[in-house]
C-alpha cells in the first residue's frame, strides 16, 4: 500500500478530503502547500497525513468512454487528484492533462487517462491497486483511494418524479433534484478508506458538485456510519454559487440537509461560508447560466446544529472558485484545534 514517505510520523495531522471534481483536487492543491513536498518557500512545512476518497461515478467525455470500452472505473477524477498531490505538479499537470486534439481513438482522451486505464489493464482489472502504482510513480504526497471499487452508476429522483440515470444527464436536468441513489446500491468501500476515516483528525466535504461529486460518497456501505463515529471534526465547505441542473436556488442549509438527508444522520460539525463579494461582472455572467452566489442563511444553520466559520474564500479571476490557499489555511487550523480540544478532554 502506498504511503508518502513525509506522512508517516505519528503525530502527523491526518485529513481525509472527500469529493470529486475540481473542487476536491483545489482543495487538495491547496494541502499540499502546507507539507513538506508543497515546495511552498513561504509557508510552513506541517507533518501532514493526507487523503483522498474521490468518487467514482462519472460517466461522461474522456472517463466515459475509458469506463464503456474497458469497463473499468472512470479515471478522471483521480487524474486530477493525483496531479494536485504530486511533487512536480506543474510539470505532470501539462502532461496528465494533455488531450489529444485529434487521432482516430485518441481525440478528447488525456494522458493521465490513458495512463491509469493502461495501469488498470497491467494489475488484472484492479482500479485501485493501478491508483496505488501511479501514487508512487509520481511521488504523491499522501493517499488517494476510489470512494469504491465497484463500477456504480448514479440515478437521481427529481422534483417532477422522473427518474435520471448517469452523472452526466443528471447534470443537465431542469428538475430540482429530489434524491440521488446509486447502483448497485450499497456498494463496499475499500477498507483503507475505513481506517482512514476513524483515524482522521479533520474530515472534510466539498467543495464540489453536491449531488454528483460529495453526496455520491455518501451511498457507499459503511462510509457515513465510519464519518459519524470517527472523533475527528467534520467540515463541510459550501459551494460558491448555485449549479444548474443541481442545485438551483439551494442555499448553505439547503446543502447541508441534503448531505445529512443522503448519509441517514447528522455528520456535519463545522460549515464554511465564502462572506467575499462575488464581483458584478461575474455575477451577470454566471446569471445568463441560471447560476447565483449560495445564500448564507445563517439561522437556517444555527437550526442544523452546525457551527459557521465564515472567511473570505473565493479566489480573484475571471470564473468564480475557491481560492486553494483560503480552504487549506482554513483545514489546517481546524484540524489542529480539534486534535487540541479531544487532548485536553482526554486529560481533564
């Protein structure tokens, strides 16, 4: 099993970051400027025990076909994740996410893509084990494990009582989203993902598309029964703006009653809310996409039981993200202040 050699010291400060899509791999670019294998010159060097459950339900571009001609699961989202952790990332981010431009076969497909399924090929079908390989080729700097690996599919119950199968028509649909299943239903995790959870210091959801990227990860057997009996402090990251065909008109509570609706119980600590102002030029623009800032309703919150840490979050560009730095600084000061409070109540 791979193991970051820079993660390995026992009072490490352990995160598991559970998503998908780029909101996880910001998050994670974010974390590894704070470790040892950052490179950050400006920011200080933590022991940091870092992993990734990513999910594995996409089905469309590039990792849909990969998945439909190989039957393997979809590489995409952990490309990215491994690029994000990855030592040189600069370097292999040019090269993992290269797309062919044309090429009968190749056009639309990445490097990274390419590379995973060959992996997958070379370890007997073994997905996961071909993740592990590629950690250790490029020297990740922590852990990154499919949130199964079985080959599931997602199904979504709209508002309208249509049902919509597959991450990528489910993206597309007008209809407020309802719920969100998986098939075959309750599919197993893998058991380093388990110990990962229990032994994490800082477990954290989001950003990211909720019903196609966070809530997903939720539906695998054992994963939400494992986040609510871990000790660790469990924050939730509020997207930025809404999300056509997800979560149009959803504000911070609403996100966080689907999360804890989906896993069957309460799992939600912490929230963080983006409190800077989203420019009017973006905003006009993300308006013609039917997209608007996530409401902070923040008694709705104070009603869920959840505390609300909020910071100015969302990064300067021309698209509305989550600025790496912002999130990391954020995890890295909580993780550290819940393992501070459970030492003194062991000692009290």
């Amino acid at each position: 099993m791979h193991r970051s050699t820079r993660t390995r010291a026992a009072d490490a400060l352990r995160i598991v970051a559970i998503g998908g899509g780029t909101g996880l791999s910001s998050l994670l670019h974010g974390l590894k400027q704070y470790m040892h294998c950052g490179g950050g010159d400006d920011l200080p060097g933590y022991d940091l025990a870092l992993t990734a459950v990513v999910t594995v339900t996409d089905d469309g571009g590039s990792s849909g076909r990969l998945r439909r001609d190989f039957d393997i699961l979809p590489p995409g989202d952990i490309r990215n994740c491994l690029v994000a952790m990855s030592e040189d990332e600069a370097t292999l981010s040019r090269l993992f996410q290269y797309r062919f431009s044309a090429g009968k076969g190749l056009k639309g497909h990445s490097i990274g893509n390419l590379l995973l399924t060959a992996l997958t090929e070379l370890n007997g079908g073994d997905f996961a084990r071909a993740v592990q390989h590629a950690s250790d080729v490029l020297a990740t700097c922590g852990n990154i494990y499919p949130s199964t690996a079985a080959n599931v599919v997602l199904e979504a119950v709209l508002a309208d009582g249509k049902h919509v199968e597959g991450e990528t028509r489910i993206s597309k649909s007008k209809a407020r989203i309802r719920r969100i299943r998986i098939k075959p239903s309750r599919p197993r995790p893998m058991p380093e993902t388990l110990q990962a959870i229990a032994e994490a210091d800082l477990i954290t959801l989001g950003p990211g598309s909720l019903f196609t990227s966070v809530i997903p990860n939720l539906l695998v057997k054992g994963i939400p029964e494992a986040i609510a009996e871990s000790k660790a402090l469990k924050l939730y990251v509020v997207n930025l703006m809404w999300q056509p065909g997800e979560t149009i008109q959803f504000s911070a509570a609403d996100h966080v009653r689907a999360i804890h609706d989906h896993a069957r119980r309460k799992l939600i600590d912490v929230v963080a809310v983006n409190t800077k102002p989203i420019s009017s030029l973006l905003q006009q623009r993300y308006q013609e996409q039917r997209a608007m800032p996530v409401l902070n309703d923040f008694e709705e919150l104070a009603k869920l039981g959840v505390r609300v840490v909020a910071r100015e979050l969302a990064a300067d560009g021309e698209k509305v993200r989550h600025d790496p730095a912002a999130i990391a600084d954020l995890c890295i000061r909580l993780g550290y202040d819940a393992r501070a409070a459970r030492t003194r109540a062991m000692i009290a």
